[in-house]
C-alpha cells in the first residue's frame, strides 16, 4: 500500500508538466476522500440538528440556549454543504479537462495554491465568491492529510 500523504504525492510530480495525467489522478483521489469526509460530516451535523429537541428546554434561559445552539449547527452544516459542493465542482472540472485553469482568465492556478485548496477554481486573485466563502471555511475546518 502507497503510504505517502496527498503533498507527498503532488510534491513528487511537481516538475511534470502542468496538470498532468499524474497529477490529475492525485487531485482526482483527494476529491473524492474530501467528498466522503465533507458528506459524513455533513450527515453529522444533520442528525446533531435532529438531536436538538426544544421540548427539552425547562425555561426560557434554556430555550434561547438550544435556538443559539441549533443556528450555530445550521451555519456548520451548511459551510460544510458548500465545501462539499466545491469538491464536487472540481471534480467535475476534472471531467472537462477544466482542473488547475482559473475560471475568470483561464491562467495556471498554479500546484501550490492547488496543495491547499485542492478544490480551488480560481485564483487568489480571481476568487469568486463561492471560493471566499470555502476559504473562509477551510480556515475553521481543518482538512486531515
Ligand atoms: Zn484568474
């Protein structure tokens, strides 16, 4: 079994050519663990919301606890929706041949920016808002490997 990490990897190929098929197929396998990691987190939080019963509050003081408690849960879950559904976009422009091309002007994102946010479609200074939204997020939510 290959025991190298997702940096490891990229590190090895980093004088290929440009998104190479390699290189490609590394990003394409990070996805897809970033995929299955966001949506188990995401299942997660889901059933966290579920778990929230306002018939458990005793008081006022403690029904205002549980509302705060079950929008801070809904932030996560959907900034976790929105990591996935960047990973997906990736993934997809993986598919079109699109990956590691800036969606605004077309140039190099570049293996770098790419190690750190494998899901990037932009560059830093092209970013979309969607990206500043991940960004902000990936900031909060450490990603394992
Ligand atoms: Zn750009």
């Amino acid at each position: 079994m290959d025991k190298k990490t997702f940096l490891e990897k990229i590190e090895d190929l980093k004088n290929d050519e440009y998104m190479s098929d390699a290189q490609l197929e590394i990003f394409r396998a990070r996805l897809v663990t970033l995929h299955a990691e966001f949506e188990e987190r995401r299942k997660a939080k889901e059933s966290e919301m579920m778990s929230i019963n306002m018939r458990d509050a005793s008081d006022e003081a403690d029904r205002a606890q549980l509302i705060e408690l079950q929008n801070l849960v809904l932030r996560e879950k959907d900034g976790i929706s929105n990591l996935s559904k960047c990973v997906v976009n990736a993934l997809k422009a993986i598919t079109s041949e699109d990956y590691g091309f800036c969606l605004q002007c077309g140039e190099e994102i570049g293996l770098e920016r790419l190690k750190t946010s494998p899901f990037a479609l932009n560059h830093a200074e092209c970013l979309s808002d969607l990206d500043t939204t991940a960004k902000k997020l990936t900031g909060n939510i450490r990603i394992a490997g």
